[in-house]
C-alpha cells in the first residue's frame, strides 16, 4: 500500500512539480526502501512467483520489472547505453549479455556460492561478468486436432518440416526481436554449417505461415491452431499442454538450440549492495528451485526435477547441440542482417 | 507566411515612416499584463521547442551520423534506399494507405451523405455507431480480424484462401480506426453546403444524379480531399495495424520499429522516420492549403440545406448505413466476445480468466491504472497548456511575430507521425547531458509526449472557439483595469467551457488508445494499456490483448458518457445565458 | 445661420486649454497609411463624432486614442498627461463597441460591477453603485438577466453603464448605434446625447452616419483617407463645407462647372453668378466646381429678371414624401453640354402652386449666399 501511494507521489511530482519535488521525494525513498529497476526476459508468468520468494528474504528491495522479448531487451540495453535505467539484468540470453559486455556495460560480480553452479552456466572470466540461471531448448509446439484435420504428418526432424506439405502450416519467431528465434537460427548454422543451414532456412522459409515478434507466440498459436506447427520454446510449449491446449511436444532429431538466460549488474549503477544481493539470491538453491518449475534445465547441478509434461532434465541435456555462445554473440549482428535480407521483407503475403 | 511577410512590411514602413519624417517613433510601453501574456506564450513556446522541435532536430541529427556519433553525410539514406527489401516498405506503405483511403472515403462520404441529406431514421444512433472506433486504440480491429478470418477464424471462408495477414488485413483494419475521422470532416463539409444552388438546381429540373454531380460533389470537394489527406496520413504513420496483423508484409512503420528494436540499428531507424516524415508533411501541407481554401468558401451567406423524404432513396441509404454500421459494430463485438472465451477455438465457454492480466505479459492490472492516470494528467495539464497557448496567440496584443512563431509551433505537431515522435524523443531525452535526461523513464514524459503528439487538433479547438468570441471583451476588461486573467477565469474560459471539455475528452481518449509515441518511452513503472495489448498479442496472448483493448473501450465510452452528462449539467449551471 | 470661422487645428497652442490633444499622429499598416499626420484638440465635457466613410481613419484614430493600436508617431495628451505610450489598462478611458461586447455569461449587475470590482470597492457600493447606474440607462429591473435576455438597445444601454460605472474621464463609442435597427437607433441617440449633458463628459464617437453626427455632436470631425477634412459645429459642417469631399459626404450636393471671371463672380453658362460666400480664393480664368444645396434652389417663374437665375427644364419630379426632388436640365450651360443635370428640392407648395411637372420650363435660381465654390477635379 505504501509502496503503492509513494510511487503515485513520486508520478504527481514527476509530472507537476519538476525536478526539485521530485529529487526530494526519491530521496526520500532511497532511505526507507531501495527500487532496483531489473531488465528481463523471463516470461510473465513466472516474474510474480520470483519477486514473492525474493522479498520473502529481502522485504526491503523493491524489484521494478522492465520485461520484454530477448532482443527487445538487449536493445532497450544497447540504447541506454550512455545512460543506463537498469539496475540488474536477470534473465536474458547469454548471447546478449556477451554482447554487452563486450560493450563494457557490466560490471564483474562473483554472486555468494557461484562455485555451487555449474562452470557452463557462468562467464568464465573471473570474477564472472555475467552468471547463468537456467537453460531452454527449442521445441516444436504440434497441434494434434489441426494436423489431423489437415492430414499432416509428424514431423520428427528440423529436414522433415521443408516438406511441402507443411506450406504455410508453420509459424516460428523472428530472431531479430526473439531470443528463442536467434537460438534456433543459430542452432542451424552450428549443426548444419553455413551454407547447408541458409539452404534449410531457405526451403523452411516457404512453409512459414508468420515469424512472429516473440518466442512464446508460435506456441500459443499452435495451441490455438491458427498454425498447426509452432517453433517455441521447451517451457512455454509444456505450459500451454498443461493449460489443456491439444498440442505434442516435438524434440527434432538433430539436435536442439538451446540459450542460457543469465543475470549481470550494469557498471553505474548506484544501487550496487542491493544490486548484488538479488544476484547472490539469483545464485542460490531457492532460486535455483523456482526455476526448475519452468526451466527443465538450471544452473545449479543435481536439483532439477522433471516438468511436466518435459522429459526428465538428463534426456534434455542429451539432446541439446553443442552450443558455442562465443561465436553466437559475435557474429549476431551478422546472423540477424543475413537473415533479415533473406526472408525480413517480402512484398507479397504468404497463402 | 503571409503574415509573416505582412508583419515584415508593416516593420519596414514604420522605419520608413520614422525616417521622413526625421522623428522617433513611438515605442508602446507594456503594460503588467502584456507581460505576463507575452511570458506565458514564451514560456509554452519553449515548451514546444524543448518537446518537438529539439527532439526533432536531434532526430534528424542522428540519421546523418554512424554508430560512434560521426557525421557522416547521407551514407545511412543511400545505405537505405540500397536495399531493396527495405526499399519495398514504401511501396507496401504508400499501397496499403491508397487502397484504405479510396475504401474509407466512398464509405464514409455515402454515410455523411446519408446522415446530412437523406431523412433516414435513426439518424443520431448511426453518427454514434460511426464514431465508436475513436474509443478503441487500433489494434483493437486487427485483433478481431484475426478471430474472424484468420486461420482458425470464424468467416475464413469468405477470403476464399487469401490470408488476412498481410495487405488484406491491414486495409481492413486501417479503413475501420480511420473511418470516423473522415466521417467528421465529410459530414461538416455536407453540412455547409448551399440549399439555393439545391433549389436553383431542381428548377431547373436537374435529376438527382445530375445533381449530385454538378452539385453535391464540387460542394463538398474541399472536405474530401481534406479527409483524404487525413486518412492516407493516419494509415501510412499507423504502427499498431500492420504489427497485429501485418504478417510478413513490412510497412514504413514496422520498419522502424524493427529497425530499432529488432536489429538495434537506431541510426537507420532515424533514416525510416524521416522517410516516413516525407508523406505525413506533403499530406500536412495540402491539408493547410485546403483548410484555407474551405474557411473562404464558408464565409458565403448560405442557406442552410433540409432533406426533403425520399422513400426510396432513404430506404436505400438506410440500408448502406445498416450494412456499415453493422460492420463496426461486429468487429467490437468480436473483441467482446473474444475477451471472454475461455480458450479459443477448443474451449468456448465464457469466463473473465483473459481478464487476470497479472499473469501476462505486458504489465498487468497496473498498466490499465497507470493509462487512466497518463490519460488524466494529458487531459488536465494538456488542456490547461493548450487553452492557454491559443488564448495568448490569439487574445495577445502586439507581438506579432511572436505570435506566428507560435501559431507554427502549434500546428507542427500534425506533421508529425508518433512513431517518429517517440524515436525523436529516446534519442533527445536519453541523452545523460540533457538537463531534461530526469524525464526519461517517468510518467512524465508520457503524459508529455502525448500532449505533443495531439497539440495541433487540441489548440485548433480552441482557437476556433475563442475567435467565436467578441475581440473587444479584452479592450472592455482593459478600459475597465480589470487584469487580463480575471477577465480570461471569469468570461473566456466560462464561454468557452464546450471546447475546453472538447480539448480533454479528446486528449483523454487519445492517451488511452495512442501506442505509437508511448511505445518507445514507457518503463517498468509506467506500462501502459495500449503498450500492453501490442505486448500481449506479441506474446500470443491474443484474448487477453482483446480483453484489455476492450478495457480501454469501456474505459473511453465511460469517460465520454460522463462528459457528456457532465457538459450537460454544466451547460444548466454555468451555461444559462445561452438561453434566452 | 452662424458663418463662424471654424476651429483650426490648434498644433502652436500647447497650453492645454484641451482636455483631449493629438498632436501629429500617424499610424501606418506597411505601406498603407491610416492616419496621416492627424493634429485635434478636444475640450473637456464635449461630445465630438468622428464622420467619415469606411477606411478613412476613424477608428484607427479612436482605437489609438484608447491604446487599442498604438500610433507609429505622434503624441496623445489627456488631461495634460502624456499618453502616448501608454497601455489601455493604463489610460483613464471607458469605451463601447458595436458589437456591445457583453460578457454573454455575466448579468446585466456583473457587467455592470465589472470595473468597479477591480477598484476594491466594498461590495454594498457596488451594488449601489450598479443599481444607480441601471437607474441612469433605465433598466432598474434587468439586472439579474444575462445579457441575450435583452433586446440590442438594452444591450447597448447596459454597455454604456459599463463604461459609465467607473466614472471614467473620456468616454469612446466605436459606431455603437450601428447594430441596431432604425427606430431603435434614432431613440438611443437621444438618450445617449442627454446622459452625455448630463453627466458631463468628455465623449468621442465614431460614427459612418453623418445624420448620427449631425445630431448628437457639438463638433463633428469629418475624416477621410487618413487626413481630418473639417472640424465644426453641424451647422457649419453642413453649411459651409471646407471641401468638396465633405460638401459632398454630408447632405447632397450639386456639383456643377463653372469659371472665375473676377472676384466673388462664377460664370456659370451664360449667367454670371454672384458668390456671396467669396470665390475659394482662385484667380480669375480659373476652371472651378460650384457646389449648391438642393434645398438652396429657388424658382424665379415669378420674377425673371432676378439675378443669379437662368433657364431650367424639369426632366423628371420625385415625391419624397414631404417634398418633391426634381432632375433638372439647365440649357445651355456646360452642364447641359456635358449632360449633366441638377437636383432641386421643391415644396409641396410650390410644385401645386405653380403646377410644376415632368418637362416643364421654368427659370431658377441660386442664392448668392448658398454658393460654395471649390477646385474643379
């Protein structure tokens, strides 16, 4: 309620009363409880559960939360570089936070009990730059009703879905504004190399009905049959199974992309203690429980249990490439514009 | 321009004037209030300056530079119209706002003409309908032409295989969020026209086709080209259509966005604005000349037009007006009930479950407050700054060029699409060197640029409103000592209190339903609901997008109710003197 | 009749006799000049119309003399108090425009107490202050009406209140009897002309309608294209025009050729008129315009040998109600070479008297004391 009737002043005075009402009025709030302005990617509906199980341990910092999709973010961040607004970044793929340090726009923090996480879930660099959360894998949302409707065949392989018979039938994320879509894009370019993987793209490319903004999307449509077939995400394809969509879990047989979402600080912020107690909370087993709700995959080793509807974390882990992140951060820029002279634009609609 | 040019020669034959005669000439001396007038409008004048002209400029700025801030000449431009994939936005652009403005204006001119000349029933109930996509923000359509004829859709058939995702939908969706706007201007250019040349021509037994042609039509020239300039503008800057239901197909608008936010690319972002800048300045510039062309027309003595019955012909446009009103309404009521499906196309039980936004994207419950509470600040502070603004320009004494400048600044802002008001203002506020850097991230510069994106049509309001007025009430209250601002609390704003309610009403459901600036200036503390319907259907969550898109419908329908109520009960208490 | 030399204006007095003095105003729109060097003095308590037609000057130089729009040289002096500068807020003025200008969503008392409010006077000498001044334009019962309650008189007697309520040492009407209809018109004239009497004071009205002027000013200024014409009583304005613009601007006027042939004689065709009233000053030879009064033409049937009379044909006789207008054709006289005809008011009288109708002869003739002469165009 507090917080609630302060955040209003605060807007009053923003919007009133200028620069001096609203200096003293967030100084005032400086000293009973500290605002961490926190960049993320994570979906929603998980956001909710982990500010409650945060400030159960810290009542005192108050987490405002900037989400949107993984590329949105990551230019949010690049945009602001002269003058960042986050605090904390938690939860954004580990391409991006590569990126930005590569900028020099995180600050080194080794969270308390990072040696607990796995050693590929963490920079390497020492103190790490940016430590990971949890991992997700891409994953093909297939709508039963629809492909029975329709006559389509299960798809089994990333090769099966160039098969004209799934034309217009497919609908997977834009990888410019999805992280999901830049994993999977990448993913083909690492299994498959260069050329062979522009080539699939190209033949996949004439069965898309729509690349949509975000990752999450092509599952939902799946599940509501706008498109039969939607490229997600392992979590968000399970959950929308468990909302009672009529949809089957498809793992290709290749391999699947996959992307860490890790957490950093952002170098001048000047909240940096309570900065940094949200990544030692990011670090810790509780944490690392809560993601495991979602995220079959999390940093800390041993915990994680299986998803519902997911196969167990091992299998997962199993089917998962072998992701170089290195040469995903650098060579994004020209992934993205490759793809987008390929198949951004295009002057006539698909049937 | 001209009276800039007017106010020149009146300098230079004062000076010539001095000068023959060899004497000084007189320097009036400014009264209290001329000064505080004249500060005022320098003060709002600045206002403009630091909220539209810098951010601007720093736009512009920006397209001529590369990555590191170097000034590097055109290089973006031709790196722009190099590429031929983003090279067809335009044409995609321009062919979309063609094809929506032809649709939109032979609709909406058959139903002006139906509501101004035919004697059809139920004529108030059809302006109403007309007037329902204002309330809603215009994603709003597109949403509900996925539900109608998107894959899973309830009439796909009727596009016999064609996707509404694509050139499809965003004309359908463009003619239904712009076909109030040419509904206004056609009926009023209807309204003005001459019964004697009506009269003059069926004595001399001219049919009614004739007539139409030979008459109604050149009549009403000047509001449709007026309206079609509007229109062309509205679709070709719009954001909100063809990101909901584009598909692949990239228009001017998207490119910017995925320019910015997709590749990161804001220089070249920059480049697409001012692309985009080019249209909605040709359409700004006829519109001003057509403007004055039509106040000439008016100032003729007419008489002013009653419909005669006509069974046929009313049943006719009776018909025409079901049919489109129809239209309208059904593409709310999809919205409607597509908010509250429970999990279309496989669940079609009803529930509020689309309505707990606390679980999506977008920001939740708090994003419909902190819209109410941008919306009520950019009525409040908007109104007062506007009503203010035109009162000096228009009321001022002296300070003539002052005042043109101002006159300009206030009609800029049209020009302007709100997507690249928004892009001007990250690159203007987010800057750490800028004393207004404060701004970014607030409530604040929302409220601040909303009140910008919608200046122009506000101040018009009221200029129009306060020329109404006796010019001699300031001379009165000035012969009487009677400081300008108790004459201006208790005679101008009392008389002008119907525009001034105008100006809020408008700017209030402006904010509810604008996406296009905001997009771009929002932070986690101020999501706001529009944001959140592009955010959930973003993120798929399509009913919830509607649910929260019906929100802001009921919202502004309430709002507007309440205002009419209230304009009503103050017309009773403070407008008495209107009856006689 | 009064053949007063009419008041110069006084530019060499600069004692200040005047409570109203203008000294050289000039006032330029670009390149058009509105006002052209205008130099007036007005004495305290005198009602002065300003006469001229539209664009002539008349409300420039009222709206200058308010502060309105300020002159571009030139100095105004009230009250001996240099003005010239000064902002409307800061002048001693109360002023009444055509259009009344009402404050539409006040009563008739808050129009009224509108001025005087700003005097922080206590509220019980306002009202009666208001109630005084409702009583003086006689709507002692109107005051709590809006003011589109009230016929445009009443308007406009409420808007003279205003101005009146703060006692105010100069009191401007901008045409304010022009918005209203005939009858209404020619009463409020009255009206405004005694309360003028009354109260004293010194009151300047602009004015198109020269029968507004004739009647309600002790002095008239006749203006035209930015330059004061005359200044005078009615009577000399009308009897002794100094121009022919006004000559002609005010009442109506033959305008007949002639020539000088020596001083105080005009030949006019084969008559040689004698001018009582001099002949303007020019050199015999001299080509000049002889201007006479219709109602100045008398009828010589009974009298031929007469001087100043000359042979006249009735063309066309026009009943004006108390009178008859005739169209007359002088023969032989240049006027009748150059087919110009003059215009004779005859009375009802004579035209049954003497039987006058459409194409007879008759001679007439111009008294020597009725004629102007002026430059020839």
């Amino acid at each position: 309620m507090r917080t609630i009737r302060m955040k209003t002043a605060k807007r009053l005075a923003g919007s009133f009363l200028g620069i001096l009402a609203a200096t003293g009025l967030s100084v005032g709030i400086a000293n009973a409880d500290t605002e961490l302005t926190v960049y993320t990617a994570f979906e929603a509906d998980q956001l909710k559960e982990y500010q409650q199980a945060f400030n159960k341990a810290h009542p005192d910092i108050t987490i405002n939360w900037v989400r949107d999709s993984t590329g949105i973010v990551t230019a949010k961040l690049l945009a602001e570089k002269e003058n960042p607004q986050a605090d904390v970044v938690w939860g954004l793929a580990a391409t991006s936070l590569m990126l930005l340090n590569d900028q020099g726009m995180l600050e080194p923090y080794a969270p308390k009990g990072v040696e607990k996480l796995s050693p590929k879930f963490r920079d390497s660099a020492n103190p790490p730059s940016w430590v990971g959360q949890d991992a997700y894998a891409a994953g093909i949302a297939f709508n039963i009703y629809e492909a029975e409707a329709k006559k389509l065949p299960k798809p089994t392989s990333w090769g099966d879905l160039t098969k004209p018979v799934y034309k217009g039938s497919i609908v997977m994320p834009n990888p410019n504004s999805s992280g999901t879509g830049f994993l999977m894009v990448s993913s083909w370019l690492q299994l498959f190399g260069e050329e062979k993987g522009w080539a699939f793209m190209d033949a996949l490319h004439e069965n898309i009905g729509v690349y949509t903004h975000s990752g999450s999307k092509p599952a939902k449509m799946a599940g509501s049959g706008e498109f039969p077939i939607g490229f997600s995400f392992d979590y968000r394809i399970a959950a929308e199974k468990s909302k009672g969509a009529p949809l089957e879990v498809i793992f290709p047989s290749e391999g699947l992309g996959w992307e860490l979402e890790a957490g950093a600080l952002i170098k001048g912020t000047d909240k940096l203690e309570a900065a940094q107690t949200l990544l030692d909370w990011a670090a810790s087993r509780e944490a690392n429980e809560l993601y495991n709700q979602n995220f079959a995959l999390v940093a800390m080793p041993g915990i994680a249990k299986p998803v519902e509807n997911l196969p167990p974390p091992d299998k997962l882990e199993a089917m998962l490439i072998d992701n170089d992140f290195t040469w995903a951060a650098q060579n994004r820029d020209r992934i993205l514009s490759e793809w987008q002279k390929r198949y951004g634009v295009k002057s006539e609609p698909k049937e | 321009m001209t009276q800039a040019t007017i106010d020149a020669t009146i300098a230079r034959g004062a000076a010539q004037g001095v000068a023959r005669r060899g004497g000084r000439g007189v320097k009036p001396k400014l009264g209290r209030d001329d000064w505080i007038m004249r500060s005022a409008m320098v003060l709002i004048a600045a206002f403009l300056v630091v909220a539209l002209v810098l951010p601007l400029y720093t736009m512009l700025s920006k397209s001529v530079q590369d990555k590191a801030g170097e000034f590097i000449g055109l290089t973006n431009y031709a790196q722009y119209f190099g590429t031929p994939a983003l090279f067809a936005s335009i044409y995609n652009s321009l062919f979309v706002a063609v094809i929506s403005t032809v649709v939109t204006i032979s609709l909406a001119f058959f139903y002006a003409y139906a509501l101004t000349r035919s004697c059809m029933p139920g004529r108030s109930l059809f302006r109403g309908i007309a007037l329902i996509p204002i309330l809603a923000p215009s994603l709003l359509p597109g949403i509900s032409l996925v539900y109608l004829f998107g894959n899973q859709g309830m009439l796909k058939e009727l596009l016999f295989g064609h996707s509404i995702y694509g050139p499809i939908g965003i004309v359908m969706a463009s003619v239904f969020f712009t076909f109030p706007h040419a509904l206004m201007i056609l009926v009023t250019a209807l309204s003005i026209s001459d019964a004697r040349l009506y009269e003059a021509a069926t004595a001399l037994r001219a049919s009614r086709m004739r007539i139409f042609f030979t008459v109604t039509l050149p009549a009403a020239k000047y509001g449709l080209i007026s309206a079609a300039f509007v229109v062309f503008t509205l679709v070709i800057t719009d954001f909100g259509v063809p990101k909901v239901i584009g598909g692949q197909y990239d228009v001017l608008a998207t490119d910017i966005y995925k320019q910015v936010i997709g590749q990161q690319n804001f220089e070249m972002g920059a480049v697409v604005s001012v692309v985009l800048l080019i249209p909605a300045v040709i359409a700004f510039i006829v519109d001003r000349i057509i403007q004055r062309r039509q106040v000439a027309q008016l100032s003729a003595r007419a008489v002013p037009l009653e419909p005669k019955p006509s069974r046929r012909f009313d049943a006719t446009m009776l018909a025409f007006c079901a049919v489109v009103g129809f239209l309208i309404v059904g593409i709310l009521g999809v919205a409607m009930f597509a908010s509250l499906i429970t999990y279309w196309p496989y669940d079609l039980s009803l529930s509020f479950r689309n309505y707990r936004f606390d679980l999506m994207d977008g920001g939740g419950w708090e994003s419909y407050w902190n819209s109410i509470e941008m919306a009520s600040w950019a009525a409040l502070i908007g109104t007062a700054v506007i009503f203010c603004g035109a009162y000096f320009v228009e009321k001022g004494r002296g300070f003539a060029a002052g005042r043109v400048l101002f006159q300009l600044l206030a009609i800029l802002p049209l020009a302007v699409p709100g997507l690249v008001l928004g892009l001007a203002y990250i690159f203007f506020f987010n800057k750490p060197t800028n004393p207004f850097n404060f701004l970014y991230g607030t409530m604040a510069i929302l409220v601040i640029s909303t009140i910008v994106h919608f200046y122009t049509v506000s101040h018009l309001t009221a200029v129009t409103a306060l020329k109404q007025m006796d010019p001699e009430f300031e001379a009165v209250s000035a012969s009487l000592k009677a400081p300008f601002y108790k004459t201006f609390w208790r005679v101008t704003v009392p008389v002008c209190m119907p525009a001034i309610l105008d100006i809020s009403i408008y700017l209030f459901v402006n904010a509810m339903t604008t996406v296009s600036a905001v997009v771009f200036l929002y932070s986690a503390d101020t999501t706001l609901a529009s944001v959140a319907v592009l955010n959930m259907d973003d993120a798929g969550d399509i009913a919830p997008a509607a649910a929260m898109a019906m929100m802001i419908v009921y919202t502004s329908a309430a709002v507007r109710l309440v205002h009419a109520l209230a304009t009503r009960g103050l017309a009773r208490r403070t407008q008495a003197w209107r009856r006689r | 009749m009064t053949m007063t030399t009419m008041n110069p204006p006084q530019t060499d007095d600069l004692s200040g006799a005047g409570y109203l003095r203008i000294e050289n105003l000039s006032k330029m729109f670009g390149v058009f000049a509105a006002l052209k060097s205008i130099s007036l003095e007005i004495r305290e308590g005198e009602f002065v119309c300003f006469l001229g037609p539209s664009g002539c000057g008349k409300t420039t130089l009222l709206r200058a003399i308010a502060g309105l729009d300020i002159q571009t040289n030139g100095s105004i002096f009230q009250a001996g108090r240099d003005i010239s500068r000064l902002p409307p807020s800061e002048r001693d003025f109360g002023i009444v425009f055509q259009s009344y200008a009402l404050f539409p969503n006040l009563t008739v008392s808050k129009n009224i107490a509108y001025g005087l409010e700003s005097r922080r006077m206590p509220r019980a000498a306002i009202a009666a202050r208001v109630m005084e001044l409702l009583q003086l334009v006689g709507l002692p019962d109107s005051g709590e009406k809006y003011p589109s309650q009230l016929s445009g008189g009443q308007q406009q007697r409420v808007a003279l209140a205003r101005a009146l309520a703060t006692s105010p040492g100069l009191l401007l009407l901008d045409e304010p009897l022009s918005a209203l209809d005939a009858r209404v018109r020619v009463h409020l004239r009255h009206e405004i002309k005694h309360l003028q009497r009354r109260l004293g004071i010194t009151t300047i009205m602009v004015t198109h309608d020269q029968e507004e002027a004739l009647t309600m000013a002790d002095r008239i200024v006749v203006m035209n294209h930015g330059v004061i014409e005359q200044v005078g009583t009615a009577t000399e304005i009308y009897r002794d025009p100094a121009s022919a613009f006004v000559a002609d601007f005010i009442g109506t006027m033959n305008f007949l050729p002639g020539v000088v042939t020596r001083p105080g004689r005009v030949a006019f065709g084969g008559v040689e008129l004698d001018c009582a009233g001099g002949v303007n000053g020019f050199a015999a030879g001299t080509p000049v315009t002889i201007a006479v009064r219709p109602e100045d033409v008398s009828i010589r049937n009974i009298d031929g040998s007469k001087s100043n009379s000359f042979a006249a044909q009735i063309l066309e006789m026009e009943f004006l109600g108390s009178f008859y207008r005739g169209t007359l054709i002088a023969a032989g006289t240049p006027a009748d070479a150059a087919g110009e005809t003059l215009t004779a008011d005859f009375s009802i009288n004579a035209v049954r008297d003497l039987g006058l109708a459409d194409g007879m002869s008759l001679s007439i003739a111009f008294p020597p004391d009725c004629i102007r002469v002026f430059e020839r165009q």
